[in-house]
C-alpha cells in the first residue's frame, strides 16, 4: 500500500471513469471527475457484464447494491434469423458462477451507473471521497509542469492532478490534447438501439416467450444480427440491432430511429423479429459504428488513457465497457502501490498488464463482424457447428475472456463467490 496520498484526475464520468475513481478512493488515493455533461448519468439502454467485470465491481464493496439492479440470464442463446432455430444453448447462472467465481449480469446502464455513482460520493466509504465535476468539458492539457498535468476545461477551469487519466470515450479530447495516434476507424456498421416495454411483449401471443426465462439472446443472419435481453426483471427487452450502416458519418453519430424503421431492417426474418421490433418505443435511436484501431500506446508521462479512450471496439463480444473495468482495477493496484515518486512507474506496468489483453478483445470483437455476419452456406454452418460446441466464437474462448486479466491474490480471494444468496 502506498505510504502516501497523491491526486489522480479523470476526464469523463461513464462506466470506466467512474469505476477507476472508485477503484482509486478503495486504494486511499485522491481523486477528481470532470464529466462535460450537466448531469452525470448514462444512455438509456442495458448492458451485460460478464464475470470478468462483476468481479471487480464485487471487490469494490458493490454486490448487495448490484444485487438489487440485476436481472440474471439462465442461458446463452444463439438463433437462426430465418426460422429462429436455436443453433446453440449455453447456460450461464450458476455455471458461470461455479467456473468463473463471479455472475454474468445485465443491468440498465442508467441503474449501473447510479451504483458507481453513490459508491463514489458515500462519505462512508473507503478512501477520500471523490470530487464531481459537472459540465466540465476537459478541452486542453497544460504539461508545463510535467509532473502535474493540468486538465483545461472548456470554461477555462484549471485541474491539476499528479496523473490525468482519460476516460472521455471514443472521442476522447485528452487523446487529442496529448498527442495520441488518431486511430478511429468507421465500421460500416450501425446499431439500433431500443427499449421494449415487458408487458407489450406479454401482451402478444408472438412474442410472450421472450419473458418465460431470462436469456441472453443473440439472432444471426446475412449482413446483419439482433442482441437482445431482458432487464429490470423483464420491465424492459433490450435490443440492439446491427445492420449495415445508412448514416453519413460525417454529420451525425446518434439519431432518433421508429419501430418501423428496426421492422424494416430486418426483412425475411422469423416473424417473431418484426413482432418484438413493432413493440419499441419513442426513444429508439441508430448509431453509427466506430471502433478504435489496437494501439499499444496508453501513456505519455503522467497522463494515461482508459476504456474506449485507448481500445474502443466493437461491442461484438459485449465487453467493451468490462474492458474499462479491468483497466480500473490493474491502475488502482498499480499507482495504489507506489508514493510520488512510483508513479511513471506504475502506469507502465497498467499500460503492460492491460494493453496486449485488451487489444486481442478488440480484434476478437472485429472477427466477429463477419462471423455474425456470414451468407448462409458452408461456413456459417461450420460456424454454427463451433457454436454448439462452445469452443467459442472468434479467436478468444470465453475461458479467457471471462478469467479476466489477473488481479493481485487477495483481491480476488475476498471478494469472490460464493456468496450468501
Ligand atoms: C450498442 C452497444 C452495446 C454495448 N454493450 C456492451 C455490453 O453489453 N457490455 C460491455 O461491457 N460493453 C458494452 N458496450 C461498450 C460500452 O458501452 C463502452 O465500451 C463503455 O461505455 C466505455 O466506457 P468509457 O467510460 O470508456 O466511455 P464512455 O461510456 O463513452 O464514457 C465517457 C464519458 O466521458 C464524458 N466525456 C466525453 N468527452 C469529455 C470531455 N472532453 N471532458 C469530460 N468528459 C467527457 C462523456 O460524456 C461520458 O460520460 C456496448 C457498446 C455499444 C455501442
């Protein structure tokens, strides 16, 4: 444990932001998000977490709060987009808590990101508080101290830390501020997103089985697939749906989409796609899918990059934001160890335990573009063939994937299953 305190600023309050100050404050450490919009919050949309992420929020003092927000999958499972055969069945549940010493859980971001939040703010909590920052967009990095970067809101607000982390996203201004590669590549792809209100799907005899067990269900077909799961205990089906892309990138990154618009994307498919798809509501949106190229390059001095800032990928294999989560947790071990004078140190050997790890996530999550995507014929039924037998989908098994980076021993013997139910 380090013997003494130092000052770590991050830019954006997500998932990942939030998660490495909570992370930090566990370690003693001194912390300040600056998050540029005027609330702190997340889309309206779910999220999975597999147990390489439900461990570390575990070891942050988080289950009996997660417990509460948490909607668990009985099974993994795998459809054709014609007739909706199931290709393949993975149970999860206990299994995975068995094998994996952790759950794999879907949330509503927005419940999520409260949990963080609260755990971040409680005065009762472990390590000093952190400081929250609204409407505090960082625009600029003053290095004219090398050993304090100074986060430049847009507002001319001046934050200087011992390190300055950026968690800004896939667009991130400290990656810009500070000289990184610009390694955002556009997919081709876009995403529907959409929330289905539970009792509308209840409601109809054509799609009233998509509540009988929570799943976590994905659809294949040519070109295109469907992810969906329930979430708030079956109040809402997330959905999100992938197809190739009809927005000009260059003028816009998230628009309103209809119901309409996510039936007619998926035509030919089982009916039971256009009767759940007819069901969404006013707030469905369409984004246009980027990713970021694998670059190793995480650190420049005291400032380091974090989540979709430094390996934004696809959200193919759902890992994305679990992937800011491990970065979390290796930084929070790594400058948690060290005084002052250890952190430039300690950031590369976050940026050496996290980059090579992360950076095969996102080109598994790359491979998977086409595999979900083939043409039916020999080798989507050689894919549906590996499917069923689970060995996993792309290059990464989920052995690996799901055992996570590895963690200092005692934080994983803490905190892990089993656990009281
Ligand atoms: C359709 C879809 C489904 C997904 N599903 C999953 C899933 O099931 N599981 C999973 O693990 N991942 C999933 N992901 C990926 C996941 O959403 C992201 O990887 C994750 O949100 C990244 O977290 P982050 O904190 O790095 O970035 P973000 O979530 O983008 O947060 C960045 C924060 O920084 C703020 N910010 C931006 N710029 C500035 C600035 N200049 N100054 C201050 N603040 C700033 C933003 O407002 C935001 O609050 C999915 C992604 C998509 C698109």
């Amino acid at each position: 444990m380090a013997s003494q305190s130092f000052t770590v600023v991050i830019a954006g309050g997500g998932l990942g932001g939030l998660t490495t100050a909570l992370a930090l404050r566990w370690r003693g450490l001194h912390t300040v998000v600056l998050e540029q919009a005027d609330a702190l919050g997340e889309v309206g949309a779910g999220i999975q977490t597999a147990p390489n992420a439900s461990r570390i929020l575990f070891g942050l003092g988080l289950r009996r709060q997660l417990e509460a927000i948490r909607t668990e999958p009985s099974d993994q499972v795998r459809r054709r987009w014609r007739d909706g055969k199931i290709i393949a069945q993975l149970p999860l549940a206990d299994r995975v808590v068995g094998e994996f010493g952790a759950p794999y859980w879907h949330y509503h971001r927005a419940d999520l990101h409260r949990v963080l939040l609260d755990a971040c703010a409680d005065p009762e909590g472990p390590g000093p508080v952190t400081e929250l920052y609204t409407s505090a967009a960082v625009v600029d990095i003053d290095r004219t101290d090398p050993q304090r970067p100074v986060a430049v809101t847009r507002d001319g607000r001046r934050f200087a830390g011992d390190v300055l982390i950026g968690a800004d996203g896939i667009r991130s201004a400290v990656r810009d501020a500070a000289g990184f590669t610009d390694t955002l590549v556009f997919s081709g792809e876009m995403c529907f997103r959409a929330l289905i209100p539970g009792d509308k799907l209840a409601a109809d005899p054509a799609t009233r089985f998509l509540l009988d067990r929570y799943h976590s269900t994905i659809w294949y077909g040519p070109d295109r697939h469907l992810v969906h799961y329930c979430i708030r205990g079956g109040e809402y089906l997330n959905v999100v749906a992938v197809v190739p892309s009809t927005i000009d990138t260059d003028l816009s990154w998230v628009l309103p989409a209809t119901a309409s618009e996510l039936v007619e994307s998926f035509p030919g498919w089982d009916d039971r796609v256009a009767a759940m798809l007819s069901k969404a509501e006013g707030d469905a949106s369409k984004w246009a899918l980027f990713r970021r190229r694998r670059d190793p390059v995480w650190v420049d001095g005291r400032v380091a990059l974090l989540g979709d800032a430094c390996h934004a990928m696809l959200p193919y294999q759902a890992q994305g934001a679990s992937q800011a989560m491990e970065d979390a947790a290796v930084l929070a071990e790594e400058l948690g160890a060290v005084t002052r004078d250890g952190i430039d140190g300690a950031l590369i050997r976050y940026v050496n335990r996290r980059a090579t790890h992360a950076g095969m996530v996102q080109d598994a999550s790359l491979q998977n573009m086409r595999l979900y995507h083939l043409p039916d014929g020999p080798e989507q039924e050689e894919r549906d063939r590996l499917l069923r037998d689970f060995r996993g989908e792309s290059d990464v098994s989920y052995d690996w994937l799901w055992n996570g980076t590895p963690l200092a021993q005692h934080e994983t013997e803490s905190h892990s299953y089993p656990f009281a139910r």
